[in-house]
C-alpha cells in the first residue's frame, strides 16, 4: 500500500575512490524500489541533464511516494559530484559506488519530433559498478528493481546485476525494462534477464528485435503472449509511440492509444510509464488503473525537457 515517504537521511562527506556514496531514508522492505544500473550525465547541444533509465525510474517512482533508490557508479570526477549534488537536490536515495573509471555521459540529439538518438561513452563508471556489502545488503531488502540490458554490456556489472536479482526475497517484481541501445546488447543477455525476471517492458522497435533474435513469429501481439508464456511474467508492457500502448497478463489486455501533446523530447518517457505503471500496481491498483496513470504520465513527461521532470500534482493525485 501507499506509504508516505520518509525524509530522515542519512549522508556521508564526500568519500575517497572505492567508496560508496549513498543518501538512505529508512522504510519498510514492502515500499523499497530499486533503480538498478546506468546513471549518467545526458548531453543535449544546449545543456546536461541527470539521466540514466534505472535512475530515472527511481526518481519517478519516489514521487509516488515509495521508498525509491538509485543503485550506480560514478568516477570522482566534477561530473560524479554533480550527480551526487542532484540526487540530493531531488531528495532521492542512492547507494553510489565510487570508482577509478570516469562519470557516464550519453550525447543526445533530438530529430523535429523530439525523438532522441544517442552516443554512449564507453568504459564508464557505471559499467563497473561493484557488488558492495551495502548493495547485497540492499537486494536482501528490496521489494521490487527495474534494470535493463545496457549496464550489462559490462561483465563486471552484469555480475552485480544478476548478484543483486538473485538475492531479493521471494516473490519480488523484478522488471526488465529492455532498453535496447546500439550495438549494446546481445541474446545471451536478454536470454539471461528474462529468466531472473518477472515483468517486462518493452517498445515497438525491440519487440522486433527480440521476435528475430529468438524466432517469434507472428505479430507483436502474438510475439508478446508468447514472451508472457514462456517466461511466466506478470505482465508485460508494450509501447507503440503515437500507436498507443499495451499492457498484458495471464489473463487481462489492455489497450489505451497516446494523448496528442506538443513535444518537448522524448527522453525518459519510457522510464516515467514504468514507474508510473509500477507504483500503482504496486499500490494495489487494477491493470487498466495502473496503465491509464503510466499513459497520463509519460505524455507529461514529454512535454517537459530532461527525463527526470517534477510530475504534476493532478499525477500525484490521481495516485493517491
């Protein structure tokens, strides 16, 4: 259920390399939601946001009051105090590890309809997050993560991604959220996340992917039954652009088509339905509840520049 969300913390000064950062506010286990991968600096011609799609649905689903928390790395760079100085402006928690590796960054270009392409810095921080002690002490106490195969692309994360999986308590949500980017991922990563989890998301152009990648026939409908099926998920989310969205279940489809709104861009959108759509899952809403909310949401955030907006109190409202 709902829980208002604390704000006692804990923080520590700046640490050396090899450190962790982290900013805790104490909750209970049933409200801890966990970003778990990528944060990162994204690069507009004109300005840098915060950004990083786990730690963009960690902030997300923090404004709905849940007990939200960024998991990454940063390099003890001017860029990795920044981030730490943002986290803590948006209130949000965080356990960061500290490393020799430089802060991610991500070049963004928008196309006339705000769509993004991206370049990705490689060798970054964030593909090295180690498997600390309080981020095994984390995943022992985490009700729900979201994590997605790009800080996989790295051995090192992709360990401390599967470590902290593989330790959350029974019947934990466990999300996919695919977020397929370039030449960044390969089957044997999405093969492996899909066994570990028990939700997925996922957009129209990856369910083309995934459909060749493991010999799906059939529509995206049918390609995303299958995908339910096979890997007993409890839902599955597909989003179509301005085609609308879809959320499955065993036994629910629900179907909503995209608000027309002026775009600001893009980015982050995907990550806002998602912690949309799971906080309300989570808040014991129904399917058709919990998909119109992530709906509502996602088209404000693309009315907003930068993926981490402050949502609107009508969001928040209609949440409670």
């Amino acid at each position: 259920m709902y829980a208002e969300k604390e704000l006692t913390t804990t923080f520590s000064p700046p640490s050396p390399k090899g450190k962790t950062e982290e900013r805790i506010t104490y909750n209970t286990m049933k409200n801890t939601v966990v970003g778990l991968g990528e944060i990162l600096w994204d690069v507009f011609p004109e300005r840098k946001v915060l950004g990083g799609a786990p730690a963009n649905f960690a902030y997300h689903v923090s404004q709905f009051g849940f007990n939200g928390y960024a998991v990454s790395a940063i390099g003890g760079d001017l860029l990795g105090k920044e981030i730490l100085k943002s986290l803590e402006e948006k209130e949000l928690n965080y356990i960061i590890e500290k490393t020799d590796f430089p802060t991610g960054t991500v070049k963004v270009q928008l196309d006339g309809r705000g769509v993004p392409t991206y370049e990705i810095s490689e060798n970054v921080a964030w593909d090295n997050i180690p498997f600390s002690s309080r981020i095994e002490n984390l995943a022992k106490n985490t009700n729900t993560v979201c994590f997605g195969s790009l800080a996989q692309r790295s051995e090192i994360s992709r360990a401390t991604i599967h470590k902290f999986l593989d330790l959350m308590p029974a019947e934990s949500l466990k999300v996919f959220d695919i977020n397929l980017r370039l030449k960044y991922f390969s089957k044997e990563v999405i093969a492996d996340s899909l066994d570990k989890a028990t939700a997925l998301k996922i957009n129209d152009e990856e369910i083309v992917k995934v459909a060749e990648m493991f010999n799906l026939q059939g529509t995206d409908e049918e390609v995303c039954k299958r995908l339910l099926e096979k890997y007993n998920l409890k839902f599955l989310i597909l989003t179509q652009g301005t085609r609308g969205s879809y959320v499955f279940t065993p036994n629910e489809k629900s179907f909503l088509g995209t608000p027309k709104v002026t775009i600001a861009d893009t980015v982050g959108a995907g990550d806002s339905f998602t912690a949309a759509f799971v906080a309300s899952y989570l808040n014991g809403r129904s399917i058709a509840q919990s998909h119109q909310l992530a709906v509502e949401v996602s088209a404000y955030v693309c009315q907003q520049h930068g993926a981490m907006p402050r949502l609107a109190d009508a969001h928040l409202e209609l949440f409670r």
